[in-house]
C-alpha cells in the first residue's frame, strides 16, 4: 500500500509538473519566424543604342567641325547636287562659255595665267597637251577628269567652302570645289600645289 501512494503521489506531481511545464508554454508567446523573403532579381532593361540612319551618318561625315545645321547642309547638298547636273551638260556639250558662268573670279584669274597652265600642263598623264588657255584647261583637264564620275556627298571646309566628293571604300575622292560668294555657290579650281 505504501508504494501504491508512492506510486499515486508521484503520478500526481508529474500530472502537477507537466501541466505547469504546458501552462508556462501556453502563456509564452512563440512568434512564428517569417520564412526569408527570396526577392525576384531585377532586371534592368538598357536601352539599345540607337542605330543611325545613314542620312545621319552622312550628315556627320559631311560637316566635320563646322557646326552646320542639318537643314543647312541639307540645303547646300542639294543647290551643289543641282549645280553638278547642270555642269554635267555643259561638260558633255564643251560649253565653254557656260562653264565660266559658275567659276569663280579667283579661279579665273588664277588659271588664265600662263606660268600656273604651265605648271598644270607639266603634271598631265598625256604628254604633249598644250594648255595655253583657260579653256584649254576646261576642255584638256576639267571635263576629262570629271567625265562619268558621280558626286554622292558633300564635305565641308567651312561653312562657304565646300568639296563635292565621291565615296569608295571610305576614301573621298574630290571631283568639285565650292565656295559661296553672296550666298551663291560657286566653283572653284584650287591652285597648284
């Protein structure tokens, strides 16, 4: 009998012990720990870079440092686009007299000098072209030269001169030269080197 209290007062302290063991567990509080946040990358798009067109492209090769406006080299492309085609027909035609309508005066000067046809003529790939005129020199040196080629840009040493070109494997081959002379574009034959 004595170990049956023994046994009946020691399940009464574990009943006793536990339940205060669950009552203090029941009265704490147990915060739930939030499960981490995984955030989705962010996925910053960059922007492309823009691809030029090629009238862009053009429009900075063509004006250089100048600071030309768009629509000015767009203007002066076209006036020197215009004025080639008309050279085209006084070229085919060997008008003389036409042609110095759209030289310059300093051109003029320059070349109706015998010592500067001279020097000129002693450059010919064709030995024994005389050049004794100005028109020797349109008919034996400009129109050859110019013959068959097409402009396709323009290149601009300032904003009154003007070098009319065409473009084969990145390299400017120069078949005009212009200057604007009161707001007209004029051509002009650069001196002898």
């Amino acid at each position: 009998m004595k170990t049956m209290k023994l046994t009946t007062t020691m399940t009464i302290l574990g009943c006793a012990f536990l339940a205060a063991v669950f009552t203090a567990c029941g009265s704490t509080k147990v915060e739930a720990v939030p499960e981490p946040v995984v955030e989705e990358p962010v996925v910053q798009e960059v922007a492309a870079p823009v691809e030029k067109t090629e009238e862009e492209k053009e429009y900075e090769r063509s004006i250089g440092d100048t600071g030309v406006s768009l629509d000015t080299f767009t203007q002066d492309k076209n006036a020197i686009l215009a004025i080639i085609k008309e050279l085209a027909v006084v070229m085919k035609n060997y008008d003389y007299k036409a042609w110095l309508t759209y030289l310059d005066e300093e051109s003029k000067t320059y070349w109706s000098k015998k010592p500067n046809l001279s020097a000129a003529q002693k450059k010919l790939p064709v030995r024994g072209l005389q050049l004794r005129t100005l028109e020797d020199y349109f008919k034996h040196v400009f129109v050859p030269a110019r013959r068959g080629k097409e402009v396709t840009e323009i290149r601009y040493i300032s904003d009154k001169n003007i070098k009319a070109v065409q473009v084969q494997e990145d390299v400017d081959i120069v078949y005009y030269n212009f200057n604007k002379i009161n707001n007209v574009w004029k051509l002009h034959i650069p001196e002898n080197e």
